[in-house]
C-alpha cells in the first residue's frame, strides 16, 4: 500500500495520543476513517479537529467501543464496512497500562490489561480481517510496545500483553505472506510517546516493595517519554507504506532492540537497575 488515498482505516484508541494523530495524518492524505474509543469525548473531540482541516472531503464515522468486548467489534466491523463500502486498514491501537509487582496485583486487574491491549487486538484482527481480504489491499497494524521487545519490573501485566501481541502480530504476518491473500500486518513498538497513558495508568502500592513510590511514579515516567505523538503516527504510516513487518518508534525503542539481541540475557540486569533508579 504505497498511498492512502481514498482508502478506508479503521482505528481503535483514536480519542487521544497516537489514535488521534493517525486519524489526522490519514486524513490529510484522503483516507476515510471510522474511528473509536471508549471515551466519547475524547473520540468527538478528534472528529472535531479533523472536520475543522478537512480539506479532502473524507467521510469520518464515530463508535464509543470497548475493544475488550468481542461482539461489540465485531458490530462495529460489520457496520464500517457498511459505512464504507469497504475497509482497508485496521489499526488496533487502544491500550491502557497498569503497575504492580506480581505479588501485588489483583487478578482482575492483570486481566483487564489483558483483555485490552492483547484480546482487544486479536478481536479487531479477526473482525476486519475478512473485509481486509475482499478489498484487495489490506493491512492490520497492531501496536505492541518496546515493552514487547524487554521486560522491566512493576509492570507485568503490560509486559505479558504487548509481548503476546508482538508474537500474535509475527505469526499473522507469516500466515498472510503464505497466503497471498493481498493483506499483510505490522507489528508497532514506540518507546515512550508524549500521551496520558503513563498518566491514566493505575498503580498500586506493591511498587514499594521495589523502592518505588506510586505516588510519583506516573509522573517520572512520563517525563521520560521524549516522542510525541504526531512523530509516531508519522512513522507509523511510513512502516505501512513500506510494509515493514516490525516499525521502532523513538532512539529508547531502537535502543532497547539492539540491547535485547546483544545482550539477551543481561540486559535484564541492566534495564531493572536503571529504571528502579530513576523511578525512586
């Protein structure tokens, strides 16, 4: 997929962060969109922003949507098509995080991670996958995380997600390349990105155990965080266009990457270590 001109994208977290910047940067190359998240004002205020440069005259759909519940993508996917005579591009991008120790959480905590970044990413697969397919040119962009490519404490849950759907985005890539069905798939990993994430996330008081204070932590995390969102989706579409199977956002990402392949193993010593650090 070399342009997005009049194509169809279907994005889930668009009421903010990466989500919105997506909508923005495809509908300034003519993409339409059908666009959701779980926070309607967020979502509205997107749609806002869009209508307000429109200058392309792309048709904008909007749907409160909890990607953790399969049916509900399900509906959505079956009514975008409808919208939109078809459907292009999915990219499954909603996410929350969560910070505990593995002592400390509670399971419907973990599993609300769960349900969200990785359910909520194999739902959007499956549901578009078969209107990816009649269009001819089709793509599924899933967003893991650097977090999918190393592990740090406190953050298991988030851990287990991203890497879950970095190994379910691979294993599509190589099924649609045998099939040669005219879809392939992406698999994102940003490093810190300048959304509220890291803000919004919950954090309870297990943390302690690791020298860490919940009660700044959000925030010295997110200080870290050093691309911002229009960079992101910018790389982001580029990776489409080039139909990379893997796309780094941001030096931390690259970073991260080339530490896991040299030091498989250590760099767990290291990156613990430097992150608790910079956390207490």
């Amino acid at each position: 997929m070399k342009n997005f001109k009049n194509k169809v994208a279907a994005i889930t977290g668009a009421g903010s962060g990466m989500g919105r910047e997506l909508a923005i940067q495809l509908a300034e190359q003519g993409c339409h969109l059908a666009l959701s998240d779980v926070n309607e004002s967020g979502l509205a205020e997107t749609i806002r922003i869009i209508k307000d440069r429109n200058q392309n005259n792309v048709i904008i759909t909007g749907q409160k949507l909890d990607v953790a519940d399969r049916s509900a993508v399900f509906q959505w996917a079956s009514q975008v098509a409808k919208d939109h005579n078809k459907v292009n591009l999915i990219f499954n991008n909603a996410g929350i995080a969560f910070g505990s120790t593995i002592e400390g959480f509670e399971e419907k905590d973990f599993k609300r991670v769960i349900d969200i970044n990785f359910w909520g990413v194999v739902h959007g697969t499956q549901a578009f996958l078969p209107y990816l397919k009649t269009s001819g040119e089709g793509h599924v962009i899933n967003t893991s995380s650097v977090f999918g490519i190393i592990a740090v404490p406190g953050t298991s849950a988030y851990n287990a997600s991203k890497f879950a759907v970095r190994g379910f985005t691979e294993t599509l890539r190589q099924e649609l390349d045998v099939m040669k069905c005219g879809v392939s798939a992406t698999s994102v990993h940003p490093g810190g990105i300048q959304t509220a994430i890291a803000k919004s996330s919950q954090i309870n008081e297990s943390l302690k155990s690791l020298g860490m204070d919940p009660n700044v932590a959000k925030d010295k995390m997110a200080a870290q965080f050093i691309t911002t969102p229009k960079k992101a989706a910018s790389v982001i579409l580029k990776g489409v266009r080039k139909n990379s199977r893997r796309v780094l956002i941001g030096p931390d990402a690259g970073f991260a990457d080339l530490m896991q392949r040299i030091f498989p193993g250590a760099y767990q010593v290291l990156v613990g270590k430097l992150l608790l650090r910079r956390m207490r």
